[in-house]
C-alpha cells in the first residue's frame, strides 16, 4: 500500500493497552472536529466526531475529549488491538459555513502484539 | 448501503496529460469533497460540490477542475499533468453543511 506519510509521529503500543493519540488544532473558530482512521491502500475511515458544545464524546471503544482553551484534541482507544494499527487524522470545520474539513499530519498508530 | 466508490483505483499518465477521476457519493449524499493526499503535504481540500454547485475551493492551480452531475456524482479533471500531480485523489461524500464526511478508496495517479 501507499504510503500516507514518511515522517509522521509513531505511537507504540502494546496490544491491549489504551492509545492515546493527541492533534492541536489552528483555529479557535472550528465547529466540528472528527477524527479519521486510514489503513495502508484505503481511504480515511470516520472514527468519532464532536462538536464545539461538548467536551468528551464516547463510541465503542473510543473516546475523544475536546479542550477549547488549549486548542487540542484527543482520541482514546481502550484495549488496543492489532487491528487498530493506522493513521490517525483529527481534522477540523470551521463552521458555520461551507468551508471545507482542515486535517492534520497524522499519528501512526502501531500496535505490538 | 454502499460506500463512496471511485474509479479508477490506479491511473498512470505522462506530463501533459490530462486525466479524470469519478466519484459516485452514498446513496442520498449531496456533497462531495474532493482530497489530495501526498506524503509531503497530507490531505489537503480541493473542491467542494453541493447540488451541482462548487461551493467552496483549495488553494491549487486552475489546472485542476471539477463538475458535480445532478444524480450527485462528481469528477475531477487535472490537465497538463505535471510530475508533482502524483498523488492519491479522494473523494468524499456527506449529506450536506457540518455532516460527517464519509471517504471513498482513492485513486491512485502516477504522473511519469
């Protein structure tokens, strides 16, 4: 498969561990935050998303926490599995408007079984 | 329900060339975005299509175009490729303004 990036941040972790992988956001503006999950030769995956008005969102097995003071976002993976070994991307919408998701570099998740 | 479909998967074209891609979005989708991805600059907004309506645009060249038809499919189209047009282009659909964003696979286009 492709490559998605040369120099990304690699986080290890150990299978059935938690992961947690951090993005800054650049604008104090954005509406809508998601995270992504993209595997070698396919395209993003949506994982989880939050808006503005909340703080911490949960799905199965994921959690993503929003701080708007500091610009940051997390996501949370519980119980780490081979599977979940990929390419990370938060991105952002500024919103409201038509303006288009802004991503970040990414996080490369690797999981040591 | 099906996924975002592109076509083709993989495209190789020589400098100069012109090439164009196609997405069919989800059944009942409005939107479709379309993505370059390379590994030096990641993910970066091409162009935004809504009920056949660009309605938002990257910063890229006039080079690249796209259309939006009204059963929501979309293409783009690159002309006068140039080396650094090698890139994985995706497309992605939603139902419309501030609604999850759905990917399709890609295209992978090789510029020789």
């Amino acid at each position: 498969g492709e490559s998605v990036g040369l120099h990304l941040p690699t986080l290890s972790v150990q299978e059935g561990d938690n992961s947690i992988i951090n993005c800054a956001y650049s604008n104090s503006a954005s509406d809508y935050f998601i995270w992504y999950k993209q595997e070698s030769g396919k395209g993003p995956q949506f994982i989880i998303d939050i808006r503005s008005n909340m703080d911490k969102r949960q799905g199965q097995r994921v959690t993503v926490l929003l701080n708007k003071t500091v610009k940051h976002l997390s996501l949370q993976i519980a119980a780490t599995q081979p599977g979940d070994s990929a390419v990370y991307f938060c991105a952002e919408n500024i919103g409201p408007g038509n303006t288009p998701l802004v991503f970040g570099k990414g996080t490369r998740l690797s999981v040591i079984a | 329900k099906a996924g975002v479909t592109q076509t083709p998967r993989y495209l190789i074209k020589t400098r100069g060339q012109q090439v164009t891609l196609s997405c069919s979005p989800i059944s009942g989708h409005r939107s479709v975005s379309w993505y370059q991805q390379t590994p030096g600059q990641g993910l970066q907004f091409l162009f935004e299509y809504f009920s056949e309506t660009q309605r938002n645009k990257g910063n890229f060249p006039g080079r690249f175009s796209g259309r939006q038809f009204s059963n929501s499919r979309s293409e783009m189209n690159v002309s006068t490729l140039e080396l650094g047009d090698s890139a994985l282009y995706l497309c992605a659909s939603s139902l419309g303004f501030l609604e999850t964003q759905y990917f399709g696979p890609g295209t992978r286009l090789l510029v020789l």
